[in-house]
C-alpha cells in the first residue's frame, strides 16, 4: 500500500487539490456529522454564509463538542453536558430524527420570548433557498399540550409564517 501512495503521488501531472478547494465542500456535508469537531469550525459563521449545515454550525456557535447526526446529540450529551425541557439563551434545542429529517436538526437559541416562544440561529433549515443558509433569530414556538417543547413549529421564511408541520424535539442541551 505505502509503495502505491509513494507510487501514485511521483507520478507526473498530478497535484494535490489545494486546501482551499476542500474547505467548501466540507462544509456542505449533511445536517448531521459523524466526524469530530476540528478547531476550524470553532469560528462563527456570518450571517450571509452559505453552505453550512446545522451541526457544524451550532458547534461552532455554542462550543459544544458533540459529534453525529443532529437527532444523536442528545444522548451523546448524557454525562457531558446539562440537558433539559427549559429554553434559555445559547442552548442547543435537539430536533427528533423523523422521515421528513432523516438526521433530526439542532438550533441555537438566540433569545427567549415568553414561555411558548423562542427564537434561534440555525443553519440549513427548510429547502431551496433555505438549503445550507444561517438564519438568524427565527421564531420557534411551544406547541405541545403540556407545554414542555416536546413538539414545536418553526417559522419558514419563504411563506414568512410558521409552517403547517409539527416537530417534535427531544429538549435542550446547555453549553457549559
């Protein structure tokens, strides 16, 4: 094998692709991400970047350094971090794996507005023009019957209102 890459990589006319070529197409991974956080997605994202998916995305915003599908950082938290039903600023809200998200979703509250209502910074969240964008400071409101955000609705900006679908979420993990 150690002769094949010595091999291959004399031979001429061929270049390694420069690092900077690589950059974007890692970053357009899906939602969820079985690789370990690396200290290059430690820096924020701006708001008109592009690309970014959501577990990069909260990682980078929050500092926690979880790994996996969005849908397993939940239990990857047990032992690692605090988690609870309570929003609160700079919390991970945990979306549950679904048919519709196959990887679940996680969103970074921004602010809470009341006890039904927060509002969140995530990275690509609904489709087309959504697809791989930051929205900053999206409405996401409590609409579970015993009111402890196990199901919510998220605003969808294409139609500016809430979506018609429900979502349910596991809870909030809380950065340390």
């Amino acid at each position: 094998m150690d002769d094949f890459r010595a091999d291959s990589a004399a031979r001429p006319g061929r270049r390694a692709l420069p690092l900077v070529l690589l950059a974007p197409a890692l970053l357009l991974q899906a939602c969820g991400s079985s690789r370990p956080a690396r200290q290059a997605t430690r820096q924020v994202p701006g708001e008109e970047g592009s690309g970014w998916s959501c577990v990069p995305y909260a990682r980078s915003r929050t500092g926690i350094d979880l790994a996996g599908d969005a849908a397993d950082w939940w239990m990857a938290a047990e032992g690692r971090y605090r988690k609870g039903r309570s929003p609160r600023n700079g919390a991970v809200l945990v979306f549950m794996r679904t048919a519709r998200l196959r990887s679940g979703h996680v969103s970074v509250v921004s602010r809470v507005v009341s006890r039904r209502e927060i509002r969140v910074d995530h990275a690509n969240w609904g489709s087309g023009a959504g697809k791989g964008r930051v929205a900053r400071d999206q409405p996401v409101e409590d609409i579970s019957p015993e009111n402890d955000w196990s199901l919510v609705r998220v605003w969808y900006a294409r139609v500016n209102d809430f979506g018609q679908s429900n979502w349910p979420v596991l809870g909030f993990i809380y950065p340390a």
